[in-house]
C-alpha cells in the first residue's frame, strides 16, 4: 500500500514538473523579479531555455515539487542564433547601397523638381526668365532660398563660362551644386559602436506621427543587416500601442525589447534596456521615446531624465531627431524644442516618399544645423537608408 502510495506521489510530481515545463516555453515575456515593481519587462523573441529542476522525487506531501511561484529572473543574454522552431527571423539587407536601390521612392520629388530643371536647362539659350523659372522650381521644392541662390548662381557662372553648354553638361553641373548645399562633409557616421565595452546608445526623440516608432525598428534592421546585436527600449510608456509595435518589430529579426508598464517612468525604461545591453555585450542600445508636445517644460524635463538616467549605464553616443518630411516648416519650428532639450546630433527625415519637396533635406540641415544622417522612403520595414549627399542630388534630378 505505501508503495502504491509512492507511486502515485511521484506520479503527480512529475505530472505537475511537466505541465510547469510546457507553460514556460510558450511564454514570450519574462519579467524581471527586481523589475516588477517597477513594471520593467524584457521581452524575448524567444523564451529561454528551462531553467527549472526537476522537481525532487520522493517529496513529502506538503513539498510535492511544485513548481515555485517566482521563478529565479534568468541571466540577461541575447538571444541565441539558432531561432525558436516556428519563428523564422528575417534577415534584413545592409545599409550599404540602400539609397540608390530605394531612389525610385522620390519619384514625386523628381517629377516635379527633377523634370522642372531638367527641361528649363534642355533649353537653347537660357533667358532670364528661364533662370527665374529654375529658381522658382527650386523654392517650390523647399530647398530654401539661400541654398537655391547659391545653385542658381553658381549655375549661371558656369554656363557662362561653358558658353557650349549641353543640357547633359548643365545635368551634371546642377548636381554636382545641388550635392555642394547638401552639405557632403557633414559627419553622418551613427554613433553605433560599442565604446569601451560598453554598447552604444542612440536616443530616438520626435513629434508623435513622425514615423519615430516605425524608425526605431527600421534601425534595429538596418544593425541587424550590417551584422551588429541591437537592444531596443520602449521608453515611450505612454502609449502601450508603442511598445507592442516596436516589440513586433524586434521580434522578426531576433532582437530584444525592454518594455516598461504603460504609464510608467520613461526613465527606467531606458536604464533597463542600457543595463541589458551591456550585460549582454550588444553592440547597440536604441532607445524610443514618448514625443507628446504638451509643454515644452514638460517634454525637457522628460528626455533630460531619460537622458541622465540611461547615461547611469553608459554614455548616449547619437540622438536621432526623427523629423517628418511631409509637414515642411512647420515641422522644423517643432523641431526645435527637442534640439533645445536634448543635444541632437542627428536628423531622420521620413516619408520623403510621400512628398515633393524633396529639398527639405537641404533647409533642415541649415536650419537645424545638424547633419540628416538617415532617410525614410516608404513604410516597408527596410525602407529606410543612410543620407548620401551625391546619391540624392543624383536621384532627385533623375536621369533627364
Ligand atoms: P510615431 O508616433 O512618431 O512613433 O510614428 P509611427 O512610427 O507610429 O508612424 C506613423 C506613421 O508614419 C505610420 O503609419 C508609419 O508607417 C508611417 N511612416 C513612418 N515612416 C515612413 C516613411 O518613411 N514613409 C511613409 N510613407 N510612411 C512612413
């Protein structure tokens, strides 16, 4: 009878190990023993490995092996390469060469600057009103009136200098002034890599619409093409939306996201996904922020807390000001509230798809005084490319 009795108890010992086991795997979401309080998630794209004994055999009946309640936070690692079965993680292209495979994209730019141009400098003989029409065309495209005046005066010593000057000739010169006010020295290296042994951290800032979301994404892809380990940080807690979306995006090629309670502190956010980053030797933190304007005191206070407390872990090495193309001046006076709160080393300009006036690029870097290093062409996730100067001024004047 006390056999039969054994028998059973580790039946059920083991009955219970297992269903303990099954439930485990198919969680994606673990959270941090220390963390929950503050409600800091870290979200795997793949549940780790078991950790649990087994439970022990011959139990009394009060300790049958239970699984614990709270189960040990795990050792923080990225995720292993091999992927879940099930889950096939994307492998996204590298941002070399991105640009010019994605320069269709500015087609409505080109039509409507790139023809503009290229049929006003076909012409025999440029009159003036030619040359007023050239100016125009470049004003209409928001290239801003300093930096069209330097194009069309430039323009107009060399073709005079040229006095045979094809339109094929005139093609080339327009872009080789177009590329000059586009700035071509300009630093746009992204301060990615890791700095005594610490990862780098980008801080992601800008208007809710902007894109700034779906860019802290494209840039994990962009990372991950070009081979580096990236952790991401939904610092924007006020939207729950946010964090599920940069979650998703995270998920698909295999990077972590560090996720806070909705409507909890920014900050910890971000000192949490730094923290992880370096425990698991990430080559890049990249950090999304909450972008309500409601009062520039209030939005100062937010990204400098942030900003403080991340740098706690380690240095922030680029924040990005996403930036959308599509809203004109309008945007860059927005703008400047985040270049006043935090010190923006970068600009995103997204959805240049979706406009004609591909020339912001030019009055935003002159406005701003900050370099454009990365431009959104679309809403695929690899729709995002680093800024080359030639390479646009080439694809907005089109092939005439
Ligand atoms: P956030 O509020 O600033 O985080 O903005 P989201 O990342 O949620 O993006 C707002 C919308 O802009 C989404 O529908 C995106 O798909 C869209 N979007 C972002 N970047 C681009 C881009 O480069 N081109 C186009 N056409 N749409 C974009």
């Amino acid at each position: 009878m006390e056999y039969v009795l054994i028998a059973i108890g580790i039946l059920v010992v083991l009955l219970i190990a297992g269903i303990g086991l099954l439930t485990s795997r198919g969680r994606r979401t673990t959270r941090l023993d220390d963390d929950a309080a503050a409600g800091t998630t870290l979200t795997r794209p793949r549940p780790p490995a078991p950790t649990e004994e087994p439970a022990p055999t011959g139990a009394t009946a009060s300790g049958l092996g239970l699984p614990p309640e709270t189960v040990e936070a795990p050792e923080v690692e990225l995720p292993p390469v091999e992927p879940e079965p099930g889950l096939l993680l994307e492998t996204p292209p590298p941002s070399a060469g991105r640009l010019v495979r994605l320069r269709s994209r500015l087609a409505r730019s080109q039509s409507s600057l790139g023809r503009g141009l290229l049929t006003v400098l076909a012409r025999e003989k440029l009159t003036e009103d030619d040359w007023e029409e050239l100016e125009e065309t470049l004003l209409a495209a928001d290239v801003g009136v300093a930096a069209t005046s330097q194009i069309v005066e430039r323009l107009r010593t060399q073709s005079m200098v040229l006095a045979t000057a094809s339109g094929a000739e005139l093609r080339e010169l327009l872009i080789d002034n177009l590329t000059a006010v586009l700035g071509p020295d300009l630093d746009r290296t992204l301060g990615t890599d890791r700095h005594e042994g610490r990862p780098g951290v980008l801080l992601v800032v800008g208007v809710n619409g902007a894109g700034k979301t779906t860019t802290v994404g494209k840039i994990a892809r962009v990372l991950v093409g070009d081979g580096k380990s990236v952790v991401l940080g939904a610092a924007d807690t006020f939207r729950a939306a946010a964090a599920d979306q940069l979650e998703t995006w995270g998920e698909r090629v295999g990077v972590l996201t560090v996720r806070g309670r909705e409507g909890g502190d920014p900050a910890s956010v971000a000192f949490e996904a730094v923290r992880t980053g370096i425990e698991g030797e990430a080559d890049t933190v990249v950090i999304d922020t909450a972008g309500r304007l409601h009062t520039k005191a209030g939005l100062m206070d937010e990204l400098g807390k942030v900003k403080r407390v991340a740098e706690k872990q380690a240095p922030i090495t680029e924040v990005l000001l996403v930036l959308d193309a599509t809203t004109g001046q309008n945007g860059v006076v927005q703008a400047r509230v985040f270049t006043e709160a935090v010190d923006v080393t970068g600009v995103v300009l997204t959805k240049l798809d979706g406009t004609a006036k591909g020339g912001i690029v030019v009055s935003v870097q002159r406005e701003l005084g900050i370099p454009v290093k990365l431009v959104g062409l679309g809403e695929g996730p690899d729709d995002l490319a680093p800024f080359e100067p030639r390479a646009f001024a080439e694809a907005l004047v089109g092939e005439g």
